[in-house]
C-alpha cells in the first residue's frame, strides 16, 4: 500500500508534535510513575544482572521481552527518558484514536449504512463523527488519560491489538498474529487473541502469534545471560506466574497482593468483595466493601465459573460461519446488511471483546490497564449517533457513564469514588462493554445470515 506525500507530511508533524508535547509535558509534571520499574528491568537486562531480583520493590513482574521496550532509553538521562517516554505514549494514543476514527466513519457517513453522497452528506458525516468523538470522550476519556497520569506501558498494547483487529478483518492473518504475538510477549493476556484465531480457523494467523511469542521471549537472551541460569522466560515463570493459582487473585511479595482495590479483574474484585483485607492493608486506610465472607476456595470457584461464562460470551459473540467470514477493509468498506455492522463497526467490537476478556481473565488488571475500553466505548458512542432509540445501548451509556466517568475523585471526592474502586467499578464497566459490543455482533450475524452481502 502506497502512502502519498500529503499524509507522509502529517504523520511526520504529528509525530513531531508529539515529541514536543513529550518534552514540555516531562518538564512541568515530575512525576515518572512506572517507567523507572521499566528502565531498572532494563538496565539490569544491560548489565546482565537479574531483572527478577526478589529484592526489587516494586518488581518488575512482566516477560523478559518487554525489557528490551525502554532498553533504547538506557543512555538518556532520567529527564530525556521521560520525554521521549511521553512522546511515544502520546502518539500511539493519537494512533489509536485516529484508528477509531477511521473505522466508525463508514458507519457514519450517509444514512449510517454508507448510503448518500454529496456536500450536504459530508458535512452531515462530520458533524456525526464530532458528536460520536465527543461521546466517546465522555465514556471513555477517563480510561484513555489514566495510562497517561501513570506513565505505564498498556498503550503500547492497545496499538499492537488494534493493529491487530485490522489486519484480522482484512484477513492479514500473518501480520495480525505478528502482531497479537508481539503484545503476547510483552504481557501475557494478549495470548487470548490465539483463542479468537482458532474459533475464526486463522491458521496462518496462529502459526505466526506463536513464532513471533518464540523470538520476542527468547530475543532477551541473545542480548544477555540470565544469571539465574536458564532462560529469562523461565524465571519469570517461576516468580510470577507458578505462584498464581486459576481463578485466586494473585499475591506476590513486592507485585501484588490479594486484596487491592486496583486489582479490578475478575480474580481481584471477586476476592474482594468476598473477602476481609489484611491487617496491613486496613491501616492504609480506603474504603472497604464486603459483600459476603467466603472461603478461599468458594471465592476462586466463583472467579473459575465467571471467567468461563466470559469466554463462552466472547466464543458465542464473534464465531461467524465460513460465508460471512470475507475480507473487508474497516477503513473504507461501507457494505452493511440492514440492521448489521459496518467492517468497521464489526472491527472494533470484536477487539472490544478481545480486550475486555484480557482485563476480566488477567489475575491482575490496574486502573490504567482499563484504557482497553476504549474500542468499545467508541462503539457505544457510534450506535447512540446511528440509533439513539436502542434503549439497550442506550442503558449500557448512562450505565458506563455512571461507573466509569462520574466516579472520578474530582468530581465525586476521594472516598466515594474508592467505594466505587473497591465494589470493583471498572470490573463493571468492562462487563458492560462486553455486553454492549458482543449484543451488536450476534445482531449482525443474524442480519447478514437473513440478508446476505453480495
């Protein structure tokens, strides 16, 4: 695909742009948040030192490859790493939000099935995409900023899934599993992706998630020998994935504990309100929501049984038969059977599904790892726009902006919105997309089975 001077020249501003965002940004706001976790994993990786020290506080808990991300920051000093830090956080969230864009345009254009042409058409376009933007903004502007504010690294992720998403619906099977690999690598959830290649028979796709899983994770030890012994890969097994029993929230010295209301996975809120926090955790102080006490055991089987009715949603929400299975580009193609999706429509919500069972079945989902709801919230929005009599997506709207935009410290005060944290409010939110999203790609299985595309 040829790519023209014109946009060449934009994507070049916009990259610079951001860059100097990055460096303003980094010399007013001191606050370095997780990238010094990041730099040490790095640094040590360099210095061929354990970047699994059981002594680190806070640890470095994700696979070896992610070490090699911020390697390239190892000679700046600490106030270049965070501008360029902010600089690449910056433009992969214009990235994707411009990735957005481009996929609810075709559902917006015309009468919201690609129909109509014309001057007045395109000013109506426009004014509907100004309308979905500033909708989405309000249901899910909050999730968006948060990766900001804590500087981590989930919109690296988010650009490698959406990247992703599109090459699936085009049915650039190799380059999305490329794709979904090198997020795999760099965070352990994005191996769900394998599960939506094998229920779609991507078989292409899923040989090259795992050989790109194979290089990233063993990359790391070409560069640098584990002084641990064995591969990187197998002492961060040991530390962090061997102690994680299924459906127990996780509890790690120096990376995780059971009870933490910003653990808002399944696993985590489940734990929580069926359960007591520590004696050191009460005196932290933060509010504290029980629902009922149960044992252990019961609180893990419950989280067992909530995890596989999720992965039956998913699985029951983005199956399609062989004959509707058919490239599209989500970009471009406007081609919607009557009461169906859009390409890009159908895009984004199965990457809402793909991303929302990444936060639910992860034994540890932060606050700032809910920037996943975006794709999703971006859908909702779009469905207000075309059918804003949908009372069930318009429920899922007040519901999604009630637990997950209001219940900002800012604006509801610091010990309501850690009520709403502690009952689990982005574990909700995340249910409600879920919903949302796989309700409109059953409805448009359904419409194209009785009106087919040619």
């Amino acid at each position: 695909m040829s790519i023209d001077r014109p946009t060449l020249l934009k994507v070049a501003l916009g990259l610079f742009a951001c860059g100097l965002l990055g460096v303003v940004i980094a010399a007013v706001r001191d606050k370095p948040g997780e990238l010094p976790v990041y730099m040490r994993a790095a640094e040590n990786l360099w210095a061929e030192q354990s970047i699994y020290d059981s002594a680190d506080d806070p640890a470095f808990s994700y696979p070896p490859a992610f070490a090699l991300v911020t390697l390239p920051l190892v000679p700046l000093n600490e106030y270049a790493r965070r501008a360029a830090w902010w600089g690449l956080n910056l433009a992969l969230l214009g990235g994707v939000l411009l990735a957005v864009r481009a996929a609810v345009r075709p559902a917006l254009s015309g009468d919201g099935n690609g129909g109509g042409e014309g001057d007045e058409e395109d000013r109506r376009t426009r004014r509907r995409l100004w309308v979905c933007g500033g909708l989405t903004a309000v249901l899910g502007g909050r999730f968006a900023l948060s990766p900001l504010a804590y500087q981590s690294h989930d919109l690296i992720l988010l650009a490698l899934m959406t990247t992703a998403a599109v090459c699936w619906t085009r049915r650039r099977n190799s380059r999305a599993g490329v794709a979904a690999g090198l997020a795999a690598a760099l965070k352990a959830t994005p191996l769900l992706a394998a599960a939506f290649f094998l229920l779609r028979r991507r078989w292409s796709a899923l040989l090259a998630m795992a050989l790109t899983i194979a290089a990233a994770t063993f990359a790391p030890d070409a560069l640098s020998s584990n002084p641990d012994r064995g591969p990187w890969v197998k002492t961060w097994a040991e530390r962090f994935v061997a102690p994680v029993t299924p459906g127990g929230a996780p509890d790690v010295e120096h990376a995780w504990e059971r009870w933490n209301p910003l653990n808002q996975s399944l696993a985590g809120t489940i734990a929580r309100l069926t359960s007591d926090p520590s004696a050191e955790r009460l005196e932290r102080g933060g509010a504290v929501v029980t629902l009922r006490r149960l044992p252990v055991e019961t609180s893990r089987r419950i989280t067992l049984a909530a995890g596989a009715a999720v992965l039956l949603w998913l699985a029951w929400c983005t199956w399609l038969p062989r004959e509707q299975d058919r490239p599209a580009d989500p970009f471009e193609d406007d081609a919607a059977p009557p009461g169906g999706l859009t390409p890009g429509l159908r895009c984004l919500a199965e990457l809402a599904l793909t991303l929302g069972g990444m936060l639910l079945l992860s034994p540890m989902s932060s606050t700032q790892h809910f920037v996943f709801l975006l794709p999703g919230a971006a859908v909702i929005a779009a469905r207000l726009v075309l059918h804003p009599r949908d009372l069930w997506n318009d429920l899922a709207a007040v519901l999604l902006f009630a637990l997950g935009t209001l219940p900002a410290k800012d604006l509801i005060g610091d010990e309501a919105a850690e009520v709403v944290r502690s009952a689990g409010g982005h574990t909700a939110c995340t249910l409600i997309v879920l919903w949302a999203c796989g309700r409109l790609l059953w409805t448009d299985r359904r419409a194209r089975a009785i009106s087919p595309l040619p």
